[in-house]
C-alpha cells in the first residue's frame, strides 16, 4: 500500500491553532469573567476608574518589555540545544525578575510623588491607592518572569502553560464575591496574588518536564551580542506600541467621572477578541516562524503567512459586522447584572460600535507581525508604530468632538490599517521577491 503523503504544514499549523485557541478561549473567558464580576460589584465608580488606571499603566510596562523580551528569547531559543537553552533561558528570567523589581519600585514611588498619577484629590486618604499601587506594580516582575517561562514551554510545543493565566482571574473574582463591597487595595492584592500563582503553576509545568525552573541571577546575564542587530529599534517601536495602553484611558479622563470606566468595560470585550487572537497567532506562528527561519525555509514562512493573513481578515471581517450589527445586545448578555445605569450601557454599546472596524486589519496585521518579528525586522516594527501613532492620534483629535469617547475606538482602526500596510510593503519585499533568501546566515545580520 502507497505511503500517505505527509500533512501539509498549513494543515498542521492550523490544528496546532486549534487546541491552542481552545486553550486560550477557556483562559481569557476567565479574564472575562472578571471584568463582568467587577462591573457587578463594582459598577462605575472612581475607585474603579483609579484600578483602570493602574491596571493601564502597569499593562504599559509588561506590554513593552515582557513582548520585547518574549520577541528576543524565542528566536534565540528556537536554535539552541535544550542544555544551552535552559541556561540562557535561567540567566533571562533571573534579568527579568531584577529588571522588573526596579521598574515597580519606580513606578510605585512616581505613584506616590503624583498622588497616584493624578488620580486622588488633595486631602483625600493615600493609603488604600498607595497599597493597591503597590500591589499592582509587584505584578510586573511576576509577569515578566511567567512570560519567559511561557516561551520556553512554547518551543517545547507544551500547550498547558495557557491555562496557568486563569490563576489571577480566579482569584481576583474569588476576592470580589467574598468581601461585602469593593476594596480597590483588597482586589488589587488579589490580582498580585493570582499572578504569584500563575508563576507556580509554570514553574510546575516545567518542573515536570524535567526542565529546571531557577533563576539565575548574574550581572550582564546574557551577552548582547547573542541576540539580532537591531534592538534598540525594538525598545524603541515596542514602546511606542504599548504607549497606547496609558494614553488611551487618560484621554478618557477628558470627558469626567466615569469615562474611564465605560471606555474600559467597552474596550474591554474588543481586548478580548484582539488577545485571543494575538495569543493564539503568536503562540501559534511566532516559535513556528522563528524555527522555519533558522532552518532557511524563508519562503516557506511566507507563503503560511499569506495563508495565515488572509484568514484572519476573513475572521476579523466576520467579527467586526457581528459586532457592530449586534453591540447593544452583547453589551446585554456581558453585563446583564452590572450596576450600570442606562446611559452606562449605551456608552459601552457605542465604544463597541466604533470599534467593528478595526478587526479585519488587526487580524492581518498580527500575522505579518510575528514573521517580521522572528525574522528580526525591527526597523521596520519601529516605522510602522511610529507612522501609525501620528496617523492614529491626528485621527483621534480630528474626531474627539464630534465622537467624544468614540474617537479612541474609532482612530484604532486607522493605527490596524497602517500597521498592516506597512509590514506588507516591507515583507513582500523582503521575502516575495526573487532575491529572498533561504539561508539563515543571509538573514541573520539585518534588523531593518
């Protein structure tokens, strides 16, 4: 009997996709959950406002250099023994986890220099914001530290480290239901402790293994020379990136008390499509690409990140018409119990309406996003973010009085749209044309 024929390697990245977006669905429903227990309790309120704030400015900080450290280690890893691998991985985690205690120390004293960054009036209690600033800025070495862990699990094709992200979801929902009314420095210590949690169970996972789980604490731990050209593009566009996620909810604060809570809830439930796709293409595609890369299989990554774009477009597309068709009624379901007042809901309702738009193009636009990261184009991340932060922000005051709240939705479009024309230009250049490369040595010394 004639053998089969070997799978294609869409068809095997897309099952991989599948238990990985099953995975991921479970955890971020738990994020979801969350959020919808909060809005129950809590409503719209300034103290939850306050927590959307120190939740934005902490996500800042682990956005930017947990994704920049996440780009760098898994490429670097992808190529490496697993004895090489585990030690230059001990070293990175055990830089991350100092890093990350010295930027939460900052953080919190500049917390308390500004009042909790403008937040608490004159004469106004300090140590309930003090304490859940402190809380929340303890996360950010934890994150770090479980993102290394999640990229070392990642390459070893280990899918189980997805679920450890339900651990500070539950708690913090465990904590909400548990005390007679809401305490922002009781919920933001929960959130501190689901995260500690989220860290023992990666530290488990690879304990089993037989992968060691220490830190490794040493001056100048990894040498600089290991990684890609380029890096200081990399801060530099990753930052820019992440600078969003402050600028937006503080634009919010323009339009009062409140606002900054119905942008969150509303931007919330877009998050949650937008993460779940971004954590399934990146845990999916990215260590994909970057072992395709390393193997000389260029235009073999091209052509699945082809595939792979047009899909999520199809996706995205789907999404946005459902979204914006049917805003007011999943506002409904999602926070059927909440404590909101009319004018509440229909607020969320029209964030989610002005936000429809922005899913096909930023479905794309991830996809194209890990090929260029594995590839090390980090010129060309940083262009892109640049270009797309002038374009997104000139939108974003164009609109901001006839829109009002709505223009910060709406302007993220125009950010998708430039994001994925800018990374389509470059990459087909790069990889489409008829002198794209298929050695790893030719790719290894460009960065642009």
């Amino acid at each position: 009997m004639a053998d089969r024929p070997p799978p294609s390697l869409l068809g095997i990245t897309l099952r991989t996709t599948w238990v990985i977006a099953m995975l991921v669905i479970v955890a971020k429903l738990a994020l979801a959950l969350r959020d919808i227990a909060l809005a129950q309790v809590a409503g719209v309120a300034p103290a939850v406002d306050l927590f959307q704030l120190l939740f934005a400015v902490t996500a800042f900080v682990h956005a930017g250099l947990g994704s920049v450290a996440g780009m760098l280690l898994v490429p670097l890893l992808a190529g490496l023994a697993p004895g090489p691998r585990a030690r230059i991985a001990a070293r990175a985690e055990g830089a991350l986890a100092l890093g990350g205690l010295a930027i939460c120390v900052a953080l919190w004293m500049a917390a308390a220099a500004t009042r909790v960054f403008g937040q608490v009036p004159p004469g106004a209690a300090m140590t309930v914001p003090l304490v859940a600033a402190a809380a929340m800025c303890l996360t950010i070495p934890a994150l770090l530290v479980s993102g290394a862990f999640m990229a070392r699990l990642q390459l070893a094709g280990d899918t189980r480290y997805v679920l450890a992200e339900i651990v500070p979801a539950a708690t913090a929902i465990a904590v909400l239901y548990a005390l007679p009314a809401f305490r922002l420095d009781a919920f933001c210590i929960a959130i501190l402790l689901g995260t500690c949690g989220q860290v023992a169970v990666l530290v488990a996972l690879l304990r089993a293994r037989g992968e060691r789980a220490g830190l490794r604490l040493a001056w100048a731990p990894i040498r600089l020379r290991a990684f890609p050209p380029g890096l200081g593009w990399l801060l530099l566009g990753q930052g820019i990136v992440s600078l969003q996620l402050v600028l937006d909810p503080y634009i919010a604060t323009l339009f009062g008390e409140g606002a900054v809570s119905r942008f969150a809830y509303g931007y919330r439930i877009v998050n949650m499509g937008i993460t779940l796709a971004l954590t399934v293409i990146a845990r999916v595609l990215f260590a994909r690409f970057a072992l395709l890369l390393a193997d000389g299989e260029d235009r073999v990554a091209w052509r699945l990140a082809r595939q792979f774009m047009v899909l999520g477009a199809a996706v995205g597309l789907a999404v946005g018409v459902v979204v914006a068709t049917l805003a007011d009624r999943i506002t409904a379901l999602v926070f059927f119990r909440a404590s909101f007042s009319a004018a509440d809901a229909q607020a969320v309702a029209d964030i989610l309406r002005h936000a429809a738009g922005l899913f096909a193009p930023c479905l794309a636009a991830l996809v194209l996003l890990q090929l260029a990261n594995a590839a090390s184009r980090y010129r060309v991340l940083f262009a892109a973010a640049a270009l797309a932060f002038v374009v997104k922000y000139s939108v974003m005051a164009a609109l901001l009085r006839p829109l009002a709240l709505n223009a910060i939705p709406f302007a993220s479009t125009a950010w998708y749209v430039v994001i994925l024309a800018v990374y389509w230009i470059a990459l087909s250049r790069r990889f489409g044309g008829p002198t794209a490369s298929r050695s790893p040595s030719a790719r290894s010394g460009s960065s642009e």
